[in-house]
C-alpha cells in the first residue's frame, strides 16, 4: 500500500486522474469502493486505479462469485479504456486466477533492518519461473507516504450507506468517513 500511494503521487504529478478504494492524503483523487470499481463505470477513463486488498472480494476459494467474475471483466477491459491498474494482496495466489492470469508485473516488497526501507522485488507474471530471479530490483523508502494514507484502514468490498455507482472526491469522501465514525 504505501508503495503504490508513492505511484499515486507520481501518477498525479503527471495529471492523471486516480480513483482508490483506500483513502488518500494531500493529493486528490476520487474514492470508488471495489464493487463499484468492479461495475467499470463510464467515467473510469484515462486514469490509474489503486485497489488495496483484493482478495477481499476476488479471492481464488470464490473464483464463481459474481464479483470476481465481474473482477475479470474489469481486468479485460482496462486497456481499452487507457486505465493503469495496481492492486494489492498480502498472498498473490489468493486472488482469483483469472485476475492473476491479467497481471502483468508482481512487486514484492521486503523489509530491511531500517524501519520504512524496504527491497522491491519485479517480476514478469508471465516469466516468473523462479521466485528468486527478479527482471528488477531496488531500495524504497517509504518514509514520506506512510502519512499519506491509513496504514489500519479496513476495506470493505461494499460499505455501508453508500449509494450505487457513486464516486466521491477526496473531501466528500473524508466527510462520509468521520460521520460513520462518530
């Protein structure tokens, strides 16, 4: 998560729009939860997708829910729509295989000895014969986004009065989240 909030940052330097199921800090976005995301609505265009958690609600035990069959639609058609992807999951094989048949690079990420430095790891899905043969490797240091996001958010594939298809900005998002809370 807190590498792909770093891809976030980057990604909105560029001016692409991001649409997100974990909420973000410091840079807009629009909050879209995993069974809206997965719904592929229109305005979901030209822009970077960050989806925490995946296995969530695609997880490969429930490969013939209609959600993860949705997932794989979603998955196809991304490139049509000029959409970048990025998910996480703590297990890759937990998510439906479909969905890990889609992806295209893996990053693992390692901890090192010194807190928020971390070893990532690519691989090519398509080429990963062994685990231990990265195509690219590298240090990143997390510590300027672990406050960009809430490291103990839990994600809910569908949250709770939250109207069908609605897709919220960062601060309308931000509201909705402390009036469930309080």
């Amino acid at each position: 998560t807190c590498f792909m909030t770093f891809l976030d940052k980057k990604y909105h330097e560029e001016g692409r729009t991001i649409y997100s199921n974990y909420h973000l800090k410091n840079v807009p976005y629009k909050s879209m939860t995993l069974k809206e995301m997965a719904e592929l609505p229109d305005e979901l265009t030209n822009a970077v997708v960050l989806m925490d958690e995946l296995h969530v609600e695609v997880d490969s035990y429930d490969f013939m829910k209609s959600s993860s069959k949705a997932f794989y639609t979603f998955a196809t058609q991304l490139r049509k729509r000029k959409v970048s992807w990025y998910y996480t999951t703590q297990i890759f094989i937990q998510v439906a295989k479909r969905i890990r048949m889609q992806t295209d690079y893996l990053i693992t990420m390692e901890n090192t000895k010194k807190e928020h430095l971390f070893k990532a790891h690519i691989y090519d899905r398509r080429k990963v014969e062994n685990i231990n043969d990265p195509i690219n490797q590298f240090k990143f240091n997390g510590s300027d986004y672990f406050s960009e996001y809430d490291t103990d958010e839990v994600i809910l594939f569908e949250k709770e009065g939250e109207n069908k298809n609605a897709v919220q900005p960062q601060k309308e998002a931000e509201k909705t989240s402390k009036k469930k809370t309080q």
